[in-house]
C-alpha cells in the first residue's frame, strides 16, 4: 500500500515505511520482517513463579528486584507482581535529572498505594546535561546516525548499574519490564567506540564526554566492572560480575502477554490516573528529541516502529496504527531541552535540521 500524503510505500501488514533500511517489500507488498515474524509465545505466569526460585531459599526479605522507570510498561511491572502474584517486590529507580513530572507522581503511587519500597540511585541533572551536551557536539561530525548514543546512552549505563548494584547487594533476581516487540530490520544506532571521539574539530568536546562518562562510572558505580573497560567499550554497559552469575535477570513480558490497552485500563482501575502513560515513554523529556533525530537518521523513529509492531502482533488495526502514525508527521520536538543543556542555537539546528 501506499501513503496517500507522502506517496511512500508501505508494508501491507505491518505498515513499515520501504525507507526503513533494511526492508524488503516482495511483489506481494508484504515486508521482510512480516514474513520471517515469529508470533510471540509467552511462557506464563507459573514459569515465572518457578524462574524466581533461589536454590537455597530467599535471601531477603523480598521476591525479586524491580527496575522502575516511572513508564506505563514497569508501573505495570510492579503492579502485576505486586498486586495479582502477590510477590514481595523490592524496586529500583535511576534518576539522571531530567525526568518528566509524571514520572515523579507514578513512583509515588508505587510507594503509598502499592507499598512498594523504591531505592533511588541519582546522578545530578547538571553532570548529565554536561555529558549529553559534549557528547552531542563530539558527534556533531558523524551526523543524526550517532547521536542516540549522546542521548540514551548515559541512562542506559544508568539503570544497569543501579539494578546490578542492588541485585548483588540483595541476592535477588530482577524481573523488567521491558516488551519483546522491538521487530526492527536495522540498528537505531551506530556504536560509537573512542575512534570517534579523538581527532576531531571537537575534539575538546570529545575529552570532556570522555571524562564525565568515566566520572559516572565511578559515581554510580556497578559491581565488578572496571571504568576503565566501561569507557573503551563502543556503548559503556556493565554486566552482573562473574560472582554473580546466578543471579537472573528477568522479563516480565516473556511470561505474560503485552498489551498496553489492556495493562493501561488494568491500572486505571486500580486508581491510577494512566492519561499521560498512553504515550510511549512518558517518564522522560529525551524521547521526543531521540525520535526526531532517527527520523532524521533513518526515515522512520521508535515511535513508529513501535505503532508496526502493534499492528503485526494484532494489537492495533491497519486504520488505526496510520491514524497514529499521520498524527506523527511533522510534529517538530521543544528544543527547550536542549537549551537548557547549553547547546547554541545553530548547534540546536544541526541537531534537528
């Protein structure tokens, strides 16, 4: 089928644009990923009762381990393994500064109306504005394809090492919520390793990253993981350290089914105003900029991916996930964000285009 409004061919199942690389659309109009899709098969609930079994009993005072974003898909985490398997759910929040105020009011109707204990790991908003602002001028010279890195990738390392650091610290598995739908014929970004950072005409830029990314491997610290290593690796994730191994790490929607209509009306039941959680990636002010700059990149961003994948798994109508996707076009993301990092005007207009 085609766009009727920009004349772009799309896949007849799953609505993926013929611009997005990678894809292939055969002389049936069905793309690549909807002819090798696999439909997602969930183990179930009692698999996940019996994953969360530790050999020699619990160690804690708690079931499992929880990161929590403040998003619809790990306020749902917490609340089904609180609330309808009954778990003692100990969760863990990374906090770098630039949440949304949404994000703040979910974690609190985790805490006072499902009695969840939240442990905070927090980094201050101006080290991580600083490392997102030299980052993204270090890699003003590769284009919009890097810049993801600049964006996510400090909260990336983030949530890992608060996780891993109270998984070893608790003795406890961790169960995430994080969906397996992510069916993308392409990387959202390249992996930027030190090459990319050195000789450059930012090169001053590109040592601060450097230094301020070593500084919160050292300040959110994660078991068993040499900062140094951490620095020279292309993205910079930590691991669970050998001594650990037992330890599971965990996804909540590889047992139950996702389906955010019906987790979203789950939770507006239970009391919980779920308005601003209809949106993907609401806990957070970076989203809007990181989709924009992959549609620079790629023609095609997260949120739209994520609207395809809908539709491939039934989850979404072919009218409804293009209604979705029209509501898209041309919706430019505040450069407020990036003022407020210190980042000039014509580096703001590199950035977006």
């Amino acid at each position: 089928m085609s766009d009727q409004a920009t004349g772009v061919k799309r896949c007849e199942r799953c609505l993926l644009p013929a611009t997005t690389p990678g894809l292939v659309i055969d002389s049936d109009g069905v793309c690549s990923v909807c002819r090798d899709y696999v439909p997602i098969q969930t183990l179930g609930e009692q698999a996940l009762r019996d994953a969360l079994v530790y050999p020699e009993g619990n160690p804690s005072d708690y079931d499992c381990l929880v990161p929590i974003s403040g998003g619809a898909d790990s306020i749902y985490n917490v609340f089904y393994l609180r609330q309808k398997m009954g778990l003692r759910v100990l969760a863990v929040h990374y906090d770098h500064g630039l949440g949304s105020e949404n994000k703040d009011k979910m974690l609190k109707w985790v805490e006072e109306s499902l009695g969840v204990r939240i442990l905070y790991h927090r980094w201050e908003k101006e080290k991580t504005q600083a490392l997102i602002r030299h980052s993204l001028k270090a890699l003003l010279p590769y284009g919009p394809q890097t810049m993801q890195a600049a964006l996510c990738r400090q909260c990336g390392y983030g949530i890992r090492a608060a996780v891993f650091t109270e998984m070893v610290n608790y003795g406890l598995h961790s169960v995430w919520g994080i969906h397996a739908m992510e069916k993308i014929p392409f990387r959202y970004c390249q992996p930027m390793d030190l090459s990319h950072y050195v000789l450059q005409s930012h090169g001053l830029d590109a040592i601060q990253a450097l230094g301020l990314r070593y500084r919160q491997t050292l300040e959110i610290s994660s078991p068993g993981a040499s900062p140094l290593k951490l620095l020279f690796s292309p993205m910079g994730y930590p691991s669970l350290p050998e001594a650990s191994q037992s330890l599971k790490v965990l996804h909540l929607y590889s047992y139950i089914p996702w389906d955010k209509r019906q987790m979203l009306k789950e939770l507006q039941e239970s009391g919980i105003d779920t308005q601003a959680l209809s949106s993907a990636h609401s806990d957070c002010t970076l989203p809007p900029l990181v989709d924009h700059i992959l549609r620079r990149a790629w023609t095609v961003g997260k949120k739209e991916i994520y609207v395809t994948n809908q539709v491939r798994e039934g989850l979404l109508t072919k009218e409804e996930g293009m209604a979705h996707i029209k509501a898209m076009r041309n919706n430019l993301p505040d450069p407020a964000p990036l003022r407020e990092m210190g980042l000039s005007e014509q580096e703001i207009r590199q950035i977006l285009g």
